[in-house]
C-alpha cells in the first residue's frame, strides 16, 4: 500500500503526493479550526475588495459571501466534516466553497496567500478575545469595588515580608487589586492598536501585482492601520508575543490575590470565608473546605507564563519571512487566552462571594505593633529627626514586648523618659484605628482617601 497522498496545497511540481505520515505531522486543523469564523468573516472582505477593483464581478462576490455564510452556518451547527487530508481550517473553507461553485470559488485567493491569509484570521481572533478579557477584567474589578460598602468599617493588618507592618482598610486592600487590574486593562487596550492592524494584501511575502485595495478591506474588517512592509508582515508575531505578556502579567495579578486569600483561609490567618460553591472537600477528611479554586488559579498562571516563554522561543531564530514554524504559535496563543479568560470569570463571583471574617480578625488587629510607623511619624512632627523617632519608637516596641502589652497600655513615663514632649497625647496615634485615621497623603489608607478613591472607580465602572 502507497504511504503518499494527493494535497490540494501541492502544485503541479511535485512529482508525488505527500507521504501520509507529513501529512499527520503538518496539519493543523485540529486546533486551528476555531478561526473558522474570521477566516471566513476576512474571505468576504478579500471578496467584495476584488469585485471593487473589477477583479471579480459584482455577482461573483456575492455568491462567494453567500455561499461562505452557508459554509458558517454548517460549521455553526456541527455539521462540517474535517480532513487532515486538507490541512487546515483554511483550506477547509476553500475547498468547500470551490465544490459549491467550482471556478469561481477557485477566483478567491486570489492576491492573497495563506501567509496573509492565517495573520489576518488570527489578528481577527485575537481582537475579539481581548475585548472578551477586557470586559472580564471590568467585572473583577467590579467586583472588588463592589465589596466596599460591606467592609466599609474593616481594618486589616498589612504585611510586607509576610509580617506585619501596618493597619490598613480593607477597602485599601480591595482598591489596590483593581488598581492592577486597571492596568492590565491598559496593557490590553495598548497591545489591540498593533493588534488591529491588516495584513493581508502582503501575499506570500512580496506583496502582488493584482491592483488590490488593501485599505478597503481594512475599512470592511474594522482594522485602524494597514501594515506596510510585506515582508515584514509575513513574519510578524509581534502582537501574539505582546499580547501573551499581557496575559501572563493579568495571571500574575491573579495568582497574587489567590495566594493572598488561600492564606487567610487558613486557620492561622482565618481572614476569610470562601463560597463553598467555589470550595472543594477532601476524599477522606470529612471536615476540609479546600480552596481548590484559588490554588488552580495559582497554578494555571504556570501555564501562562509557559505559554509566553513557548511563543518567544518559537520566533527567536526565525529569518524573514514566513515560516512554517509560525504554526505552532496558535496552540499557545489559543491555550493562554482560554486560561486567563477561565481564571477571571470564575474570580469575580467568587470575590463577590467571600466575606471577611471581621470578628477573628479584630480579635487580633491590634497585634504586632501595627501603630509603630504612626508613633514615630508622630515623633517626626514633633520636630525629633526621623532616625532618632525610630529607634526611640524600636525601643519602646520592645520594652512593650517585655512586658506583654500593646504600645498604648505602655505607662506615659515610658514614653517622657525619651523624650519630655511625649505626654498624655501620643495616645491620639496608638491604636490600629488611631493609626489609620492619621493618615493624610494622596494613595494611602486614609478613609477620606480610600472613600474619594471608592467613588471615583464607582464612576469609572458605571456602578454609581
């Protein structure tokens, strides 16, 4: 039995059919058939351009668009049958519009190449699932921002180093991750403009010499710029390399809040209460309300960050122009954007969802000398040099460690035998909620600040 097999993509100089195991090796259908739709949506820009330029007859575009569109539907409903035999995706629809209306369906490719071709598919896709995960990103955040009226009243410790440092509003906390994910949305927004560019019209790398109108096809497919050099065009993946950084930076902000909160749900912090419908239980501890949720966000964001490194390496030796190479960059691209876009709509209700566990919490806001920076600030004003207010502030912290207590149950002679100006009122700034409320500065904890703060995201998110 022959191993070779005829390929519509092979032209008349081969002497022989393909051997069947490259023909298993090179397709990409399997994976790349999720383009089939702005394959399909970029052939009947491709198609009405060439009936504007009088390279195809006003009727010849037209049953090509409504014979694509059946083509859609088919594939819409499950009903489209797909062959390694054809590759990909791409020639898939073209084959299937050719055994529709023979040659004038074979009049398509005309002055494009599957190079163009696939970069503009796959430009279309990826706009579309930034403007999904921008969209998920407004909803997280809407969610974080949404929780402040509940834990308007809540203090939490903040750390650094995992320690404690500082008292902190839970509204702090809430604003900071939008904050991030704010500029996520940027980064997202920045990476669309040189994602929405056109590159077909570059042909297989040259450019072509049917009089083509790549500006009205840009115009038809919703593209901002039209990209200048084909040469250029044919190897670029810059915009798959931008966009999976985004994403990789949008699943580190993820995973940062997932391992914030798997602390706190732990006994040892007990901050917080998750949704049990975002909870998993254990096989053989009937007790366990696993965080399964925040961990697999935690470890998806691998999967992310493997993704970029992939697409990085793959274009990393790659001469102009175009190489096959290039296909392999679909199966990361498609993989990281599924990822993030799971992480974020299962992160907003569960965000929503969880409630803070204010009575544990207060039970122990005051430990760890949360008021430390607050009373040396305090010194500061009082005219004593910043280093001399924190060593004074060190030493008291420790002889209040001594003796067990908190730095506001300390004696007042504690306090004058550093210094004769600390009197009865250095306990105006002890206290977790003392230390809060002597915050001033623009950003910080400050409830004045954190509730203009509130209302200004309230605003920008269409909540108030």
């Amino acid at each position: 039995m022959s191993n070779t097999v005829a390929s519509p993509s092979r032209s008349g100089v081969f002497d022989s059919a393909a051997d069947k195991r490259v023909e298993q090796f090179t397709e990409s259908v399997s994976f790349d058939q999720r383009l089939y739709a702005h394959d399909i949506q970029g052939s009947i820009a491709h198609a009405n351009m060439l009936a504007d330029v009088g390279v195809l007859t006003g009727d010849e575009a037209a049953s090509i668009e409504a014979t694509l569109l059946e083509i859609k539907q088919t594939i819409d409903d499950g009903e489209f049958a797909t062959s390694i035999s054809l590759e990909d995706i791409h020639m898939h629809i073209e084959q299937e519009l050719i055994d529709k209306l023979g040659d004038v369906g074979r009049k398509l490719h005309t002055g494009r190449s599957r190079n163009d071709q696939v970069s503009t598919d796959l430009r279309l896709w990826l706009r579309d699932a930034l403007d999904h995960i921008d969209q998920a990103l407004s909803s997280l955040q809407k969610s974080f921002v949404g929780r402040c009226a509940q834990d308007a009243d809540t203090i939490l410790p903040a750390y650094t180093h995992l320690q404690r440092a500082q008292p902190v509003l839970a509204n702090h906390y809430w604003l900071a991750y939008t904050e991030k994910f704010q500029r996520d949305r940027e980064r997202i927004a920045d990476c669309r403009k040189r994602v929405n560019t056109l590159s077909l019209g570059a042909a297989a790398l040259a450019g072509t010499s049917i009089p083509i109108d790549r500006e009205n096809v840009a115009k038809r497919l919703g593209f901002e710029l039209v990209a200048a050099n084909s040469i250029d065009i044919s190897s670029d993946r810059d915009f798959v390399l931008e966009a999976a950084f985004a994403l990789s930076v949008i699943s580190t902000h993820l995973s940062t809040w997932a391992e914030e909160w798997i602390l706190w749900k732990t006994v040892e912090f007990d901050f917080i209460d998750l949704p049990h419908e975002f909870c998993t239980g254990s096989s053989i501890m009937p007790q366990k309300v696993n965080p399964d949720v925040l961990e697999l966000i935690r470890g998806k964001t691998a999967r992310s960050i493997g993704n970029l490194q992939t697409l990085l390496v793959l274009v990393k030796g790659l001469p102009l122009a175009y190489n096959r190479d290039l296909q392999e960059d679909k199966p990361a691209l498609f993989d990281i954007v599924d990822t993030v876009i799971a992480c974020l709509e299962i992160a907003a209700p569960l965000v929503a969802g969880a409630t803070l566990k204010t009575q544990s919490i207060n039970a122990r806001i005051e430990e760890g000398y949360l008021d430390a920076t607050s009373l040396m600030e305090y010194l500061i004003q009082l005219g004593i040099p910043q280093r001399s207010a924190h060593h004074m502030v060190g030493s008291l912290v420790g002889e209040a460690a001594k003796r067990g207590v908190q730095l506001a149950e300390l004696p007042i002679e504690e306090f004058a035998k550093l210094d004769p100006k600390l009197d009865d009122n250095v306990l105006g700034v002890l206290g977790v909620k003392n230390a809060v409320g002597a915050f001033k500065s623009y950003g910080s904890t400050a409830p004045e600040q954190v509730k203009a703060q509130i209302e200004q995201w309230k605003s920008r998110l269409g909540l108030s």
